[in-house]
C-alpha cells in the first residue's frame, strides 16, 4: 500500500503537458496558455487623453482661473499630427485621442465652463495630469501573460488588444472511461434484479469535462477476460484510460490482470485512502491509467483526489490542486490510524472562520452526502482522533462561487 502523498506524487510525476495547439482566441476560454506571450507594441501605443476635456500646457495655467483659446479638436479616432498646443492655447480632447505635442496635461471638462473657441479652467493643471503615457500599461517586448494562466477575460483583452487572434495552448487530452461489471445496465434501460444504473460512466465524463478534457465513452466491460481484453484496447488508444470497479480485494483482479496482459506496468495497487482504497495507477507506454474503486463515493473521490491533478498538469496548469484552507470541526471525529480520511462536509463562515459541520452518513455507500458536500476535509493518516473546535485541512469539491460570494 501507498500513501496518499506517495501515490499522488507518483502520479503527478509520471505525467506531463500535452502539445500545443493555436486556437482562435473566442475558443480559448478555460484553456492554458502554452508560452509566455510578449507585448508586440507599447500598450498604450502613444500618450493619449484619460478624459474627455483640454489639452494644455501645465506652464499655461499654473494659477486658476485661466482663460484659454481653443485652437483645434481631437476626437478619439483622430490623428495627432500637424496639431500644437501654442502658448495661451487648449485643444478640445476626447478620451483615448492622442495629445498632441505642447501638452503635457489635460484638464477634465468637468473643471471647465466648457467653452468651445474659449475655455476658462477653474483648477490650475499639473504636469503629466489625466495622460495615459505610453507603454505605462505594457511595454513592448515584455511578458504581459505567463505560460501556465488559464485564459479568463482580461486575458482574452490583453490578447485581443494586441492584435493576436490565434493563441498557444495546451491540447485538450482525450480520457477513456470504461466502467466495468455484469450487473451494470446503460442508463435509458431499466435495471432487472440484480441489475444497476452505470451512473459512474456518465460521473466521470462530467468530472473530465469540467477538468478540461475530453472523454470517451466506451461502455461497459462484462466480467469476462475476452470483454475486457476488447474494452481495455479500445481505452487504451486514449491519452488516458479511466476504469471502474473490478479492483478491490473481492473482485476477480480482472481490470489489473489484463491490464498488465496488454503491456501495462502496474505503478502501485492499494493507497492509504478512505473511501478509496482499492485505486490502483498503472502506465500503458506513457499512458496513465487509473483503475478507481467502483462503489460511486469512491470512483468520486479518487477522481478528484488523483486524477482530476494529472488531468489539469496535461493541460499545463499552474496550480493543479485545490487548495487548502483551514475548518473548524463543529463534531468530535474518530478514526481509524494508518489511512487519510477523507469527510465529506458542509461549511459555514463565522467570525472570519469557516466552520464544518459533515454533510451526512459518511459511509462509503450512501451517495446523497457527496450531493450535499461542499468541501473535503483531509483527515492525516496518523491521527485518530479530533475533537470539536478543533481544525483541519479542507478543500472545495466543485467550483462553489455561491460559498465565495458569502464570505464576507
Ligand atoms: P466493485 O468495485 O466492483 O466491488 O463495485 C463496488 C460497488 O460499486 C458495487 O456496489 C457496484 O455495484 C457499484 N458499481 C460498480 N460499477 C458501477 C458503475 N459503473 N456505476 C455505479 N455503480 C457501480
Ligand atoms: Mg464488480
């Protein structure tokens, strides 16, 4: 058996960034930026106006009021050119409008009488007022996005600004989910006796797609070595193959018996989790493939804790676990030592805490408290026992912004 840390370490190191590919920039949302990307010009390309109002020269009006004759127009759009601040002169300046030579402030309309061939300035101007001066944004040449960002909206600006229609990013990997057992029935069938819903299939394809990833969907293997010969070849052809159940103690080992028949090298079976002991990590060449437990919390919670960070480290990104934050614990928990604990909670802030309360029956087989979990609290393998008020590492499980929002 592995720990938490070791099979998660070995898992992280044994996977690497996909290739790249250039996508239209309205496509890149979500994705991660391959290569630091440059400023090809000054951001902003020349001094121009942060207000709508008079181009001047701060020697003019250094005591207010100060009248001054208009001497020209620059709308936003227009070229500065040919257009001089004279001594005892403003030039009327719409926001973003290049200012043209002479000035070397601006003087918001709203501090004026608005004059349109005369203006009286109410405050006297100081140098270098109201300019967007060029390059104070981004100077050409500079690294304005860093390989690794996820692309949000200011990136899309940033990148758009500059003219690049077509970014580097990391491809998408595509990840087989194979789930496995005769008793599986696909969903739109109603299950005999016996018989259950493959819900894990169509959970895993969610978790993918909300990782970033692409799944694929190839069904189910039936507890037969020719089935899971076939299933397992046809998963194998994925950048990564995703199994369920048909590895825990009880089972027959078929999934990791035939793995290794196809050339897979099994990396560790069994890891100091709960729920989730059974996970096994195997490489097919440089494959990844992850066998989870098929008791649903489980295939859940090992996606997230295991696979879910080798996912986001193909895609390239920076930060790849969630991360931690402290809960207070509102109930006494016990366990047992030797395995993480992983407890499924719900969180409420209070006096700039966040407290835990568990989100329901914590045993592996009831499904409705991973509905109604918000967080992950991560009990260490060697403690036994926490006693209310006490605190303990956390996570959010889901992308919770509602949770976000109410912190105050
Ligand atoms: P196993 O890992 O094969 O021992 O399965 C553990 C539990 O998970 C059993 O109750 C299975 O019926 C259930 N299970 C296995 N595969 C799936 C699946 N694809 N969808 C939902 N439940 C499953
Ligand atoms: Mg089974």
């Amino acid at each position: 058996m592995v720990s938490f840390e070791e099979a998660r370490n070995v898992i992280l190191s044994s996977v690497s960034a996909t290739g790249v590919e250039r996508i239209h920039l309205l496509d890149a949302a979500g994705r991660v930026l391959a290569e630091d990307m440059a400023a090809p010009w000054d951001m902003p390309s020349w001094d121009n106006s942060a207000m709508d109002g008079y181009a001047v020269n701060s020697a003019d009006c250094g005591a207010a009021p100060c009248k001054l004759r208009v001497s020209a127009f620059l709308p936003a759009g227009a070229k500065a050119e040919g257009v001089r601040v004279e001594p005892g002169c403003a030039v009327r300046i719409m926001t973003g409008a290049p200012t043209p030579e002479g000035c070397d402030a601006v003087v918001p309309v709203e501090e004026t009488d608005n004059g349109d061939h005369e203006v009286t300035l109410r405050e006297p101007a100081t140098k270098g007022q109201h300019i967007r001066f060029r390059g104070e944004d981004v100077q050409a040449g500079a690294t304005f996005a860093r390989a690794g960002s996820v692309i949000r909206p200011p990136e899309v600006n940033m990148l758009a600004g500059f003219g690049m229609a077509l970014v580097p990013v990391h491809r998408r990997p595509t990840v087989a989910i194979l789930s496995t057992g005769d008793e599986l029935v696909e969903l739109g069938r109603t299950p005999g006796p016996g018989e259950i819903i493959n819900s894990n299939t169509l959970s895993l394809a969610t978790a993918v797609r909300e990782a970033g990833a692409i799944p694929l969907i190839i069904g189910i293997a039936r507890d037969t070595r020719a089935s899971h010969l076939e299933k397992l070849q046809e998963g194998l052809k994925a950048d990564v193959l995703i199994t369920s159940a048909g590895v825990s103690a009880g089972d027959r080992d078929l999934v990791r018996d035939i793995l290794e028949e196809l050339g897979a090298r099994q990396v560790f079976w069994k890891v100091g989790i709960k729920p989730g002991g059974p996970t096994a990590f195997a490489l097919h060449g440089a494959t990844p493939v992850f066998s989870l437990p098929g008791n649903p919390v489980s295939t859940m919670i090992t996606f997230e804790e295991f696979v879910r960070p080798a996912l986001l480290k193909m895609q390239g990104h920076r930060r790849i676990l969630r991360p931690f934050f402290k809960v207070v614990l509102r109930e006494e928990l016990r366990k047992k030592p030797g395995k993480v604990q992983i407890i499924r909670i719900r969180l409420e802030r209070e006096n700039e805490r966040w407290y835990a309360s568990s989100a329901g029956n914590q045993q592996t087989a009831i499904l409705k408290t991973m509905v109604d979990a918000e967080a992950i609290a991560v009990l260490p393998a060697e403690s036994t026992r926490f006693a209310a008020g006490d605190e303990v590492d956390a996570h959010f499980y889901g992308n919770h912004i509602d949770l976000l929002e109410a912190t105050p």
